[in-house]
C-alpha cells in the first residue's frame, strides 16, 4: 500500500465527517502551505501550525488527516483527535503562527491564543523517548474549553490514532494498477476529507466539492462523488444522492448549490436518476431505488415545467447575461463562452442531460415493475431527441449548436456540443460526422483533450471553461463515444486525462480542479475568473482549487477501470 508521501501546497487536511461529527462553519480544517511542515488552518483568520523541521523530511505518509515522517531529529506524526483536535509528537514544539496579532496568555501549562471569534490552544508534554507528545485545540468559543481538551488528551495513546489512519486505508479495495498506486490512495484521501456529518436541515451524511474554500454541497458534483464512493462504500454513495433529495422543495425543484442552513435559486445538470441506477446497481439495494424515484420523477417534471419557456421540448438554461464571471452557473460552466449572448437560447446540453436522466428513470421504474410511468419517460425522451435533431444538428458542421430564441445557432463550439451523443440522439451517420469534428486538433482535440472551447474561438486559453480541461466533460463525451461504438476513441480520452492528472499530481502531490489544455503549465497558473496569484494563495484570488473531488473521483474511477459504461 503506497500512500501519497508528496509534500504540495494547497493539499487539505481535515477531519472526517466518516470518522465522527465535523462543522459547515469556521471549520478547523487546513491547507498545506509550500513551507515543510507547516499547515495553514482556514478559520475567519488563519493560523498556521509550524514544526521548524532541519535538513531533509521523508514522508511515510501525507493524507488529509495523518502527516507520518521522519526528519534528522526524529520522527514527526500529527493526526486528528476529533475535527478541532491535532494530536502527535515531534521532536520539536510545534509553533502557532496567527495571521494577525491575537491576544496570548499561558495557564496550567498550556499556550493560548484567542481573538473575538477563535481560540487556539497549545499543550506539550516531554516524552521518555525525547520527543514532545502535543495536543493542539481549536475552540469557537471560550479557551477554557479548549485547555480543557488538551489536558485531557495529553497523554492519548497516539499510535492507537495512527494504527486507525494507516487501517482505513488497508480495508480499502486494492489498486488495480500499480503505475497509480498512490494517485489511487490520494483521491480515496480527497474523497474522505470531504464528507460533512449531519447538519442543520441536512439530516445524513453529505459531501462538498472542496472544504477550502467552497463548503458547500452541489448537486450534480454530489452525484459524481456517489459514484466513486460506490466501487467501496455503498451507504456512503447512498448518502451522497440521499443528501441532495432531502433538499427538494414540494414542487419538485433541487438546488444547484446547498449547506446545512440555505440553499441557491438555480438548479444544475440533470444526473440524479443516473447516478441512483448506478448506486442500486452496485449495492443490490431495490429499497434505495423505491426510497427515491418520486424525488426523481418530480425533479425531472420541474426541468420540464420551468425551462422549456418557448414550449419546443428543449431546455434552456437561467442565465444572467450581466454577471461576467458567472454567466451561467446553473449550467455548471460558469464563464464558457457558449452563454455570451444577450437572449436565452435552447441548450444542447441540458437537453441531453434531461433525455440521459428520463431514460434512467424508466429504468428504475422497470426495475420496480412499473411500466406505465416508464413509458410515458422514455416517450419523453423520444419527443426530445425529435426537437434536437429537428433544431439543434447542424449538417454543414456536422455537429449540434446551442440556438438562439431568435431561431440561430450560436455556432460556439465546445464538449458540450457532443452530449447529444451519450443521450443516444444522433444517428450513426450524425456520430461520425460529430467525431472527425471531436478530434480535430485545431479545435478540441488539444495536446491535453478536451479544450472547453475551440483554439479558434478569441476566448480560448486556460481559464476554467474557456480552454481549462476538466475530467468530468472527457468523462461524458467518452460516454457517447462509447455509445456509438468508438471505442478505442473513448479509451484514448480517458488514458490522456488520467495521465495529465497523474503527472501534476507527481510534481504537487495534488489532485485539482480543472488542467491547461496544452498541459504546459501548473495548473495553479491558470486563470480562473482573472489571472493567478503568485505563489498560489487563494485568500488572495481562487486558482485552480486542489484536492478537487470530482476530479479525486473520476481519477479514482478511471485507474478502477470503474466507469459505468
């Protein structure tokens, strides 16, 4: 078993919402930062835990809740007690560095740091072997409670910690391909760090796209963590899915984006009945398919209802023509220049999405004997792929567009113009004319595949949807090639993204957001909304996010070769 032993700025470290109870807010959760071993921990203000290490650092293991090494002085290992807990021993005091001045006092042996919204305390105790034993205590409220923490903690038994990080690992299902092995055990660490516990009106457990800096819980990201979880945890790939249906208003609607306490106006990608079928699949559990094909079936008739305003049985997306960095977020590509039009347009893929979900949906309904509520989806589905080829497909480029309300395509040409196929609604003609567009390297096909939009289009460069290559868009454009019996193509798309993951995640230690289409650069060098901050430091600008976890999930997924095809 070969865990991640790279040492890279940006990579989380947290406590898990699958070992106990952690917080939506002021979460005492860390980022590496490039100093080793320090970890910067995110709270309103951040403070930094520092151990002064000299000469060189050999890491065992670094996952995103145990750091195992060896330096000339001795050996170092932090972990968590509990999500505001640090405990371990070096062989140096660990120190506590505020981003501001905090107030300071020492009490019964401890160090404490505090401010108006925060508490840090520090207690260390000489071991016999010459180390410190260190217990570390973050407190939102006062530091007493904290010092308390300490001193009860002090002399834990920290190998016991240790033997239950290195187990969770070892119960795992094994790597089924030794080139990635720790690629593999890194995105089952970014998939742990980011569980949430039950919270607020979120009753079970539920999982974020990222704990620094976005938190939240998302809908079609949800889905695509479920998957993952799937090939090892069933329960937790229940709640993925679970978590998102328990947020659906009475008249059908689920949010884009959610937390314990609000949730966004906007919806996202219709993958919800996909992502049900594949969990049933793998768990065998008909109950789990029973518990959720009414949220499915009203979930769908919403999209329906409130995004088809021209009645012509295709979807458009809520758009916001003024918000330059975000003009579509409900569409999850949120600055693509697919959406930098004045008037709302039929959209080729939340058409596709709707088509893909119904079908999943009448094969839940099959599944549970009911045939009637099946037919009328998969009706649906034909009526939609009807309009698509009659509206959308556009012979002379031999591939879908966007249309404008007006009547025009908008003739942008992106990977999503190519969801149509794993929908199923092209014909086999339509697909190999869509193909010998796909692979043309002067458009997509970039020496990192897929660009997220044309070299040709003025956009075109690394910021997220305008160039930046993400592996969940490669995952669903390999789907349709797949469909359509391209698939030596299909294998081709998947081998290129995992080895451009695999390579930064050699050179960084991270699994991230979204990558440069020539995959020249670090991907924290990208721009996203506006150009990088440098040396990365997302306080100051949001880069390419580390330890992303649909992107963690599909790597997982595609050493796996689990990829529900």
């Amino acid at each position: 078993m070969k865990l991640n032993n790279i040492w890279g700025y940006g990579q989380l470290f947290g406590y898990s919402g699958l070992d106990g109870i952690n917080r939506f807010n002021n979460d005492f959760v860390g980022t590496l930062t490039s100093k080793k071993i320090c970890i910067r921990f995110e709270l309103v203000e951040w403070v930094k835990v520092y151990f002064p290490v000299k000469g060189r650092v050999k890491f065992n293991a670094i996952t995103s809740d145990m750091i195992d090494a060896k330096t000339q002085d001795g050996d170092v290992f932090i972990t968590f007690a509990d999500c505001d807990t640090l405990v371990g021993y070096a062989p140096m005091i660990p120190e506590i560095i505020p981003q501001k001045k905090w107030n300071y006092k020492t009490s019964l042996g401890t160090d404490m740091w505090f401010n108006h919204m925060d508490a840090v305390v520090r207690y260390v105790k000489k071991r016999d072997d010459g180390l410190y034993q260190f217990v570390i205590c973050h407190s939102e409220a006062a530091y007493s409670l904290a010092r308390a923490r300490t001193h009860e903690l002090i002399d834990c038994d920290v190998e016991a910690f240790k033997k239950a990080r290195y187990d969770y690992f070892k119960k795992l299902p094994k790597c089924k391909n030794k080139k990635y092995e720790r690629l593999y055990y890194k995105a089952l660490s970014v998939n742990k760090v980011n569980v949430h516990s039950p919270e607020g009106r979120i009753p079970c457990r539920w999982t974020t796209p990222d704990r620094v800096p976005h938190k939240r819980m998302w809908l079609w990201d949800s889905v695509f963590h479920a998957l993952a979880f799937a090939t090892y945890d069933h329960e937790m790939a229940k709640d993925c899915i679970r978590a998102v249906l328990t947020q659906q208003r009475e008249d059908g609607f689920i949010a884009a984006m959610m937390n314990p306490y609000v949730r966004q106006q906007e919806t996202q990608p219709q993958v919800l009945a996909w992502g049900v079928w594949e969990v049933y699949k793998k768990s065998g559990d008909k109950a789990f398919l029973e518990e959720c094909v009414e949220s499915l079936d009203k979930y769908l008739t919403w999209d329906k209802l409130n995004r088809d305003k021209n009645n012509n049985g295709l979807l458009e997306w809520f758009t916001e023509p003024d918000y330059a960095e975000c003009k579509s977020g409900e569409s999850g590509q949120d600055n693509s220049p697919r959406f930098e039009f004045d008037e709302e347009m039929d959209a080729m893929d939340f058409t596709a999405f709707q088509i893909h979900d119904a079908e999943y949906l009448a094969k839940i309904y099959q599944e549970l004997g009911d045939e009637e509520n099946a037919a009328r989806w998969l009706a649906d589905c034909d009526k939609m792929r009807k309009a698509m080829n009659e509206l959308l497909w556009n012979e002379e480029d031999g591939t879908y567009y966007d249309r404008l309300v007006s009547g025009k395509h908008t003739k942008v040409l992106t990977p999503s113009n190519f969801f149509p196929m794993f929908a199923g609604v092209p014909s086999q003609e339509q697909a190999e004319k869509m193909v010998k567009t796909l692979v043309n390297p002067d458009l997509l096909w970039t020496t990192l595949p897929l660009a997220t939009v044309a070299k040709t289009h003025p956009m075109y460069g690394t910021d997220m949807w305008r160039g930046g290559v993400w592996m969940n868009i490669n995952y669903f454009v390999a789907r349709g090639l797949k469909r359509y019996g391209f698939d030596d193509l299909a294998k081709e798309l998947i081998q290129k993204t995992l080895d451009a993951a695999f390579k930064w995640y050699k050179k960084t230690g991270v699994i991230y957001e979204f990558y440069a289409p020539e995959n020249d650069i670090y991907p924290y060098e990208c721009e996203r909304k506006g150009k990088p901050v440098l040396p990365p430091d997302w306080r100051k600008h949001v880069h390419a996010i580390s330890d992303f976890h649909w992107s963690a999930c599909f790597s997982l997924m595609f050493i796996q070769d689990e990829l529900y095809f």
